[in-house]
C-alpha cells in the first residue's frame, strides 16, 4: 500500500529525465514547480510563451531558470498550440497547463489534426494523500475531464487508470464504483452502472484491477463502515480509487481533500498520446510538482 506520494519523486528520479512542455508557465506555483522538479532532474523544462513574462515571474520569486528552455510564442493561443504539438511530434514527452484555462488546453489537446487524440476516452485521474486513513493514497476519476460519463465512457475511465496503477506499482488495484449508497437502486443511474461494472469485472471484460460496486463513499474508504453494513468485498474499506459518477462528486471529494483535510495531490489526464498534467491555479506547488512526477512516470512507462 502507498502511505504517501512521495514514491513518485523517488521512481521519477530512477527513470530517464522526460521534456515537459508547459504552456504558459506564469502562476507563480506551476512555474515555481516546474524549477523545482528540473533542480530535483525530473525533467527538462520547455517553458513556452513570452519569455518577458517567465523571466518577470522567476525573478520576483527568486526561482532559477538555469537549464530551462524558452520557447517565445506571440500569444497564449499559440503558445498552447505549440506545446501540444511539441508532444505529438515527440520533441516533449509530456504536457502541462500554465496560466490558461483548463477548457482552452483540451480544445488544443482535442484538436483533430495536430492534438493529442489516440481514438480512446481521455480522462482524468488525481491521486491523494489523505493524512485522516493511516496516510492512505487513493485516486479519484473523473473529477477533471468526463462530466457525465456513461456506462462505455466509465469503462474507458477504469481502463486508463489501471494502466496508470500499473505503471506506479499497483499490480491490482481496488476500483470502488460510487454511488449514494451501496445497494442497487433503479431509480439512481450510478448504482446501475456499478453493478454493471462490477459484472464485467468478474466475466474478463474489465480485467488488471478488482472492482466492485455500489458503495457510498463511507464503506468505500472505511473498514469498520464496511463492516458495520456487513459488505463482504475486497475493495470494501480497502479502495485504492473511486470511480465517480460526475465531475461535480470526483471534483468536491478532491477539493475536500486538498483544502479541508491538508492532503496533497497529483493529478494528470490519461489516454492521450502523452500525459497532460492539469492542476488547478489554486493547487499548491507541492501538488503541482507531486503531478509533474507522476505524468513523467507515466511517460516514462509508455
Ligand atoms: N476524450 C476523447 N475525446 C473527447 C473527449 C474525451 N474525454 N471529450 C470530447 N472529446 C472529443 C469528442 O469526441 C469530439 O470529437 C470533440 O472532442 C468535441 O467534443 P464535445 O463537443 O463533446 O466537447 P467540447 O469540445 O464541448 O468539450 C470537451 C471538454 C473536454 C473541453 C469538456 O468536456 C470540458 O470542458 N470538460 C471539463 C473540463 C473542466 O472544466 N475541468 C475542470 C476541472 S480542472
């Protein structure tokens, strides 16, 4: 079991330092991050947009942009353009959001002749510390891509984060599918779909992970709540990801975790060419490097 996520500074220093492409690195924590992770030889950093702007930032935070890369690019439109098509052409193994909206990045990442497309679902995976469950990490899909995914979307969802689990170490993840409670309700869709899932997890149709549902977010999590509702499952308390049914619940249950509990994260959207790391601006610099860690492991194993 993972107690924390700093195993994925340690396996991302043991592999081949990957080129990381961010497309306007002018927050101060995403820029701050992507020094830290070139000073720790996680990456190359390729630092796209105007360089006045990085150069401005770095200075009024005394980071150190020795080694780095600037592209110049005329607006953030093309500086966006341009990272995402340094990945698909192979000179960046990997990309990352800047100071730009997360809806702006995927249209680029989406975009039919020069993006990221493999003809799968791309979605979104975040992991989490959680200091409250004896320092457990449990990930979280989809809080960031898929709004409302249905029953094919979510097989696809399962499907990218077990291959992600794999490449960090996790031979068989425990998938929770969630719902409000841990029956099957015709009246709530997500329960339907968890029993669904869970099905095609037993005949072979879902295979590298063990799942299992419904389960309320509680018996998921809780090895007493499981017991106490007598679920006679291995996933039941032990969960290693909740499988969510909306962007709302998988992105609440994250927010909870990273500004309620002081938990730390590492999120990255999976199923494209290369990894995407997406952090939100207000994520700190800890998660925003914890996540460039994880798209180069995962980069790294492609
Ligand atoms: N994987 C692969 N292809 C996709 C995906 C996906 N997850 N989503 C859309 N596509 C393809 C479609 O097949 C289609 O060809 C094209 O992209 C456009 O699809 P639309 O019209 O359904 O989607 P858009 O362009 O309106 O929006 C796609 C977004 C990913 C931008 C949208 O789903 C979105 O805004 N998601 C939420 C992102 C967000 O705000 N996250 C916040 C937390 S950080």
């Amino acid at each position: 079991m993972m107690h924390n996520l700093d195993f994925l500074i340690d396996m991302c220093k043991r592999g081949r330092r990957m080129n990381l492409a961010v497309a306007c690195p002018y927050g101060d924590d995403v820029l701050g991050a992507v020094c830290e992770a070139h000073k720790l030889g996680l990456i190359n950093g390729l630092l796209i947009g105007n360089p006045k702007n990085i150069r401005a930032k770095a200075e009024e935070h005394g980071f150190d942009l020795a080694g780095l890369s600037l592209i110049e690019e005329k607006d953030d439109y093309s500086a966006t353009e341009k990272a995402v098509q340094m990945v698909s052409s192979g000179d960046a193994d990997l990309l990352m959001k800047g100071l730009i909206k997360t809806a702006t990045l995927l249209h680029a990442v989406l975009n039919k002749e020069w993006g990221l497309r493999t003809g799968s679902l791309l979605s979104h995976l975040f992991l989490f510390e959680i200091p409250l469950l004896q320092k457990r990490v449990i990930g979280i899909s989809d809080g960031g891509m898929n709004m409302y995914p249905d029953l094919n979307a979510k097989v696809a969802i399962v499907e990218n984060a077990v291959k992600c689990y794999h490449k960090i170490g996790v031979s068989n993840p425990l998938i929770a599918a969630l719902g409000a409670v841990e029956v099957v309700n015709p009246d709530m869709p997500a329960t339907l779909h968890a029993a669904a899932l869970t099905q095609m997890n037993r005949r072979g149709q879902i295979t590298g992970c063990s799942l299992d549902g419904p389960f309320a977010l509680d018996n998921a999590v809780s090895i007493e709540a499981a017991q106490i509702k007598g679920i006679d499952s291995p996933v039941a308390g032990h969960a290693d990801m909740l499988l969510v049914p909306s962007i709302e619940a998988g992105n609440m249950i994250g927010k909870v975790l990273l500004y309620m509990t002081g938990g730390r994260g590492a999120g990255v959207i999976l199923g494209a060419k290369k990894p995407i790391v997406l952090t939100s601006r207000f994520d700190s610099m800890e998660t925003k490097l914890l996540s460039i860690a994880l798209g180069a492991v995962v980069a790294s194993k492609d």
